[in-house]
C-alpha cells in the first residue's frame, strides 16, 4: 500500500494499526521522499523474530540496525507510534517499549508512506 503527498512532520505522531498474516514472514514500513530515499525502513521479521532498520538514499542502502525486542505476533492487530525530528526517529512499540533510528535523510518532513509485506493495515493516523 502506497500513500504519496500525506505530509508526516518534525513534531507530528504517526499512529499505525496493522495485522500481520497468520503466515506473515516479514512486513515493512517505509517514511521518505519516494521509493529511493527512504529516511525509515522498519522492518519485523517473523523467521528470525528481530525488527531490522535502515535507510535508503539515492538508491543505496545504508548499514542496517537489528533491535531484538519483537512484541509482533502473527494475525493478532498491533499498533504502533512514530515520531520524529531532524535527528532521530523515535518508535514506541505495541508493548509500551521505545526504539529509535537515526534521520540519515535529516529532513522535517516526509511525503512518502509505503507498506509492503504480510500485513494488511488497519488504520493510520497522523496528528
């Protein structure tokens, strides 16, 4: 699912519910400019129950963050909080826990919202 031209900025929180598949294997969300700047890839991998970060700028991907905290579980809703600044994302999980990435991009505001994977979304929100 793409969204294109919903403007996320500094300052703002973007709330997420998704649900992954009963089979889900990974899914991913992605905040950016377009499909080759993305300033956040957040990506749960079921298989090796590990969420993977990372960024993408002109088309090159950067070094990948791995965090061990998986609160996911397949075909149970979850939900989700984003914000950031010019610095760093900051993520609070479905279990109440705080994770953040650097803003490689270090821009304010993003056009670009992008889920791809094995989750249907439930409902976005930014306010």
């Amino acid at each position: 699912m793409l969204i294109k031209d919903m403007t996320f900025k500094e300052g703002q929180e973007f709330k997420i519910r998704v649900k992954p598949k009963d089979d889900c294997n990974s899914f991913a969300i992605n905040f950016g400019h377009d499909s080759e700047n993305i300033a956040l890839h957040f990506n749960p991998r079921f298989d090796s129950n590990t969420i993977i970060f990372n960024s993408l700028s002109g088309g090159c991907w950067g070094s990948e963050e791995c965090e061990g905290n998986f609160p996911f579980v397949r075909g149970e809703e979850c939900k989700f909080h984003i914000n950031f600044n010019s610095s760093q994302f900051y993520i609070r999980l479905p279990d109440g826990s705080m994770l953040n990435f650097p803003n490689r991009l270090g821009d304010v505001k993003y056009k670009y919202f992008d889920v791809s994977g094995d989750a249907r979304i439930i409902g976005v929100k930014v306010k």
